[in-house]
C-alpha cells in the first residue's frame, strides 16, 4: 500500500551500482526497511533527500516486514547544526548508531520521540553529553537492565547513599561500602534527575564538568558490561570528550 510517513535515517547500505537500502525509525511503525533505486545517480532528483541521520517525510510503497519501496520524500530537519563540527557529528552518530542497535533488541517504538526530541534539544544547543546521558539511562528500560537509583543495589536502603557502582548498576548505601569509587555527592542526585526528568520540558542545563564526566564514565562502563552492545562511535566520541 502507498503510505505517507515521517522517520529518520539511522542506517544505509548501497545496493546495485545506483541504488541504496535505508533504515528508517518511525513512531507508528517502527523500523522500516526501504530500497531508494536510483537515488545515487548524481541525476536523481532524491539524492539529497534521503541522506543518512536526517529526518524525512517519506512516501513509500510500505511492505510490512519486507522491503518497502521509495516514491518520493522531502527532508523535515537535516541537522544542519549537528553536523557542523566534528563533535557534534560524533554525538548525532552515536545516538542514531545506539538508537538503531536498541531498537533491534527491543522494537519499542517509544525510542523514536526519544530520539528525534534528543537531537532537537542538541540542535537549539543544550549540553549534548547531558542529553546524550539521559537518552542512554533511558534506553536502559527497553534493554531490560533498569538502573537502582532509589536505594542501596546491595541491602535496598535509600539512607545514607554513598556512591554509585557500574559493575552492580546502582547506588551503594555507606552500611554497604566495599572500596567503590566514590563519586561526588552531587553526581548522586544528577543521575537520578536524568532518568525521571522528560527530555521535553528542559530549558537549560547548569552541571559541573566533574559530575557530568562521573554520569558518563560510569553510563560507559555499565553498557560494556551488561548491555553486549557495542558502539564504536561511543569509543571515539569518549575520546573526543576526555580530550576536552
């Protein structure tokens, strides 16, 4: 059938000597596989309009579970700003990159307004290593591996928290200490607030780069090593951080 639908490019492969295969998230339906023949032809009027990590109006013939055909498309938000410099294509990399290796563990469509609200925070230029943060404990749920941010991981006592552990992926209580790294106190709260805060509603964001460097490293270490995702563009935009 001939459907008319909005979604974003996470992911393409080429196919045949002009054409390309795309994969689209979508709210309604999730992610979509799309053939665009032709579209690499220097010629082809959709060339520039269906390029990889860029929001598109597509009309296609839709397949459910096969590939479905490209018709026509016009561009809805390219993200001309995060693709402006090397870090902040790192960051647009990683989430579309995350997003899509997310999505084929756990088809949950509610990963799209994540996403497409995500970049929208990054482009009108809020922190992207906070919003990025927020997106990973957020997709956490979908992974089946939701943090303990409420109480001690160990004895469940929400007195007294101390730090925060990634090998136990929560808080630890100081009853519970065993010579974890301890994390700066603000840290404690910071990460909580990302997980219950909706990404919509911020306006602004004021966290120190200390707490904001212990969010991530921590966030690091824990989908290393209980997601069994990897992410190379994690990897090299880690190091662009570290470099900051």
């Amino acid at each position: 059938m001939n459907l008319e639908v909005d979604g974003i490019i996470l992911y393409e492969t080429p196919f045949k000597e002009n054409s390309k295969i795309i994969q689209v998230l979508t709210l309604k339906y999730g992610l979509i596989g799309i053939i665009c023949k032709g579209v690499l032809s220097p010629k082809s009027k959709l060339r520039a309009k269906v390029n990889k990590f860029s929001l598109v109006r597509f009309n296609i013939i839709y397949k459910e579970n096969k590939l479905s055909t490209l018709i026509n498309a016009d561009i809805i938000d390219n993200y001309t700003y995060l693709k402006s410099d090397i870090v902040l294509i790192s960051y647009l990399t990683y989430l579309c990159e995350l997003t899509y290796q997310v999505f084929k563990e756990s088809n949950n469509n509610k990963l799209y307004d994540i996403l497409i609200t995500s970049l929208n925070k990054i482009s009108n230029k809020l922190d992207p290593l906070v919003i990025t943060n927020m997106v990973e404990i957020k997709y956490l749920d979908s992974l089946g591996i939701k943090l303990e941010l409420n109480k001690c991981i160990k004895c469940g006592s929400n007195i007294n928290i101390l730090t925060l552990d990634s090998n136990l992926g929560g808080f630890i209580c100081q009853n519970c200490y065993n010579s974890e790294y301890i994390v700066d106190k603000k840290t404690l709260g910071t990460i909580r607030k990302y997980y219950y805060i909706d990404i919509k509603k911020i306006v602004n964001i004021n966290i120190s780069l200390k707490v904001k460097k212990e969010i991530n490293i921590f966030l690091t270490n824990y989908y290393e090593k209980y997601t069994g995702l990897y992410v190379k563009s994690k990897v090299f935009l880690n190091k662009l951080i570290s470099d900051n």
